[in-house]
C-alpha cells in the first residue's frame, strides 16, 4: 500500500534525480521549495504529466523524504536510494507524510490559525480512538472526540493565578477566534486531508482507518511506550550527556537507552547530533555515538558516508557500513587498512584508559591486528593518533611485565620527543 501510494511521488524523484544532477537547471523557484514553472513544464513534458500533477508528486515526494531541497537545488533523499532494497525506507517515506497531512492538504485560507493549531493538535487522539474502534465510526462520535480534545488543550494553555487579585479579570480559555471557530468543517477537513494521503477512508457520514494508517497509529503508540520506557532517565538529554550515562550501562540496557532517546525526536536531527558527539574529544563518546547509530540503522547511511574523510571518524564509518551492508560484525574489521586499524586500537585504547580499568588496558592489547607488541608499538608510534602518548603510559603503568612495560614506556618517551 506504501509503494502504491507514493508511486508517483517516487516517480518524480527519479526523474530529478536524473535531471537536476549538478550543473543543471534550478530546480525550485527563488531558492524556495516550490518547483520552479520551468522544471515544472520540463518534468511534465517528460513524464507526460500535466504541471499541475508534477507539483504536486513533487510536494509528496518532499513530504515523504523522497527528495531534499537545498536553495535551487534538489537531492534525492536516502528514501530514495533504499527504495528498491528497503521496505522500512517506504514505510517511514509514508509515515513522514502521514505526519505531515495538514501540509499534504492544507486548510482553507477561512479557518481561524489558531483553530486549526488545536485540531492539528487534538487529531492524534482521534486516530487512536479510530485505530482502537477497528471499524467505521460515525463523524458525530468522532466530532464529539475532537471537542473535549480541544477543550482540555485549552484548559491546559490557560495559566491561572490561584490567589487573584480584587476585580481582576479572568484569563481566557484560548483567543475568542479559536474558542468561536466550529469545530465540525475543521474535522471535515482534518480527515479528507488524511484520506489524502491514504491513512483512512471517509464518507457516507462515517471514517474509518486504512490497514496502513492503523499500522502507522501502532508505530506511533510503540514508540511513545518505548520512550516512556527509559532506563536511564536520559531521554530529555543531548546526545552527548545521553552518551555519557550510557557508558556506564551494560549493552542490552544501552541499546534500550539508545532507542527510548531516537523515538523521543526527528531520526535527522537525532543523526546530527550523535555525529557530533562523536566529533569530540571523548573517545569512549566516538565509539558510543556510532552504536546508537547501528540503532538508527538505514536513515543514518548518508550522513555516515560524509564522515568518511574525517581520519577521526573515518575507522567507526567503514565498521558501522560494512555491517550495515550486511558484513559479519566479528568481519567487518576486514574493511580496514593496518593504518585504519592501528589509529581505532589506539582511540579504543584511550576510551579505555580515560573510563576502564587497568586489567581492560591490558587485554585490550590482545585485539591488537599486530603479532608481536614491538610491531604494535612501531606502527602505533607512525599512526600519529593524538593520545598515543598517553596510551602508552598509561599501558606501561598498567602492565604486569617488566620488560614488556619498560618497552612501551620507552616507546611512550619516543613520541613525546619525537624521536
């Protein structure tokens, strides 16, 4: 139902993809998201379209994370890309327009701002009421739904002074356009705009979910119990503070952690900020950033590929691609050069050497790609990693032998004098 729904939209995504690759046409008008009358015309001239149709499988497409807009230019987004392979790239594509319903079919220019806000705001219930109902419900039911729902958002915007002055007036519910507006052409609107974009079927005086749009409620129902489910109490923070108190989780308790703080805000801004993080100089925080990111899984391929020319995060990057590609994790390693490989030893090692204890330091020597420690030594004092020397001390102070300790301190003095 997803892939016919959006069809069109994905039509039209190709078509720019195809058309408006660097160095062509603006795409958009006035570096706006509106297509531009010329691309509009060309596209329909192609497609056999009218200029009409293709502005508006363009608005889908947009609405569906099909393509992205950026000035005059327009980009496929990853949705794209994964559409042939990834039937979780439609269904979220159809889902982010579910969600955008109210721009997929915008209000009369009539209705109150205020007034649609609240409807706009209520509407969520009402698609429980009719996912829970499991059949047809009457609009009047429905309208019914939607008028206490409204009237709770008021009551709770209204911020009353419990000791009011004498003669003081008292607060209004909501603007006298909202609180005046009928609510029963502003539901009508609300579920024709959803019966636009395929969640539900409506008329006869009656609506009534589609398969999909009752899947889509669900989904929307788990990630608010899988939100209220955090362990950690880290929901509300930054990726890093969130990260921060991960590092002290076992890893089945993390990952919990990791999906309650992704289902509690936008998969892209989620991506940016735990690319961020990762940007640091934490480098427990660069390793933890990167399994929220296997968390994330498809939505964040592309912004894990622009990382790829950054040496810090280069390593993470081609792990996290080549498990996402469908590598064994205990192979993934392979993808690595030695250099690649020496510079994570030595980031991992200064994780643990920052958060772990001694005994972790020294086992983690045996992860080593090198078969003897003065082969390591040699090749971690070439990589040029900017905790080398630290590692090294700390590896040295750390280590039950001797000689080997007396070596890695020596090579510790080396870097540090650059000899």
């Amino acid at each position: 139902m997803a892939r016919s729904g959006l069809a069109a939209a994905a039509r039209v995504a190709r078509w720019a993809d195809a058309a408006l690759g660097p160095g062509g046409d603006s795409a958009t008008a006035d570096g706006k998201a509106t297509l531009s009358d010329a691309t509009a015309e060309r596209a329909a001239r192609h497609l056999g379209l009218t200029a009409a149709q293709v502005r508006a499988d363009w608005d889908t497409a947009r609405l569906a994370g099909l393509i992205e807009v950026h000035g005059d230019t327009a980009r496929p987004g990853w949705r794209l890309r994964a559409w042939n392979r990834d039937d979780s790239a439609v269904l979220r594509g159809w889902v982010a327009l579910c969600d955008a319903w109210s721009l997929a079919h915008p209000e009369p220019e009539e209705y109150e701002p205020a007034a649609v806000a609240e409807v706009v705001t209520a509407m969520p219930q009402v698609l429980s009421f009719l996912q829970l109902s499991a059949g047809p419900v009457p609009v009047p039911q429905l309208l019914d739904l939607l008028q206490q729902r409204v009237t709770e958002l008021r009551t709770e915007r209204c911020e009353i002074d419990y000791a009011p002055q004498a003669g003081a007036p008292r607060p209004a519910l909501a603007e006298p356009a909202a609180a005046d507006a009928p609510l029963e052409p502003l539901l009508d609107w609300a579920l024709r705009a959803l019966a636009s974009v395929g969640a539900l079927t409506y008329g006869d005086g009656q609506a009534t979910l589609t398969p999909l749009g009752s899947w889509a409620v669900w989904v929307k129902l788990e990630q608010i119990c899988v939100a209220a489910q955090s362990p950690a109490g880290n929901i509300e923070q930054g990726a890093e503070d969130m990260l921060r108190g991960c590092g002290r989780l076992r890893p089945n308790a993390a990952r919990a952690e990791y999906r309650a703080w992704l289902a509690a805000r936008p998969v892209g801004s989620a991506v940016t900020e735990l690319i961020a993080a990762a940007r640091g100089e934490d480098a427990l925080l660069r390793g933890l950033a990167f399994e929220a990111l296997r968390v994330v899984g498809a939505p964040a391929e592309p912004e894990v590929r622009t990382v790829l020319d950054e040496p810090t995060l280069r390593p993470y990057a081609l792990l996290w691609l080549a498990e996402h590609d469908g590598a064994d994790p205990e192979d993934a390693h392979e993808v690595l050069t030695r250099e690649e490989a020496t510079w994570l030893w030595v980031d991992t090692a200064a994780a643990v050497a920052d958060h772990g204890e001694a005994p972790l330091l020294v086992r983690h020597l045996e992860s080593a790609v090198q078969p003897t420690v003065p082969a390591l030594l040699s090749e971690v004092r070439a990589v040029g990693h900017p905790r080398t020397v630290q590692v090294l001390v700390a590896l040295a102070a750390a280590h039950p032998d001797p000689a080997l300790a007396k070596a890695v301190r020596r090579a510790a003095f080396q870097v540090h004098t650059g000899g």
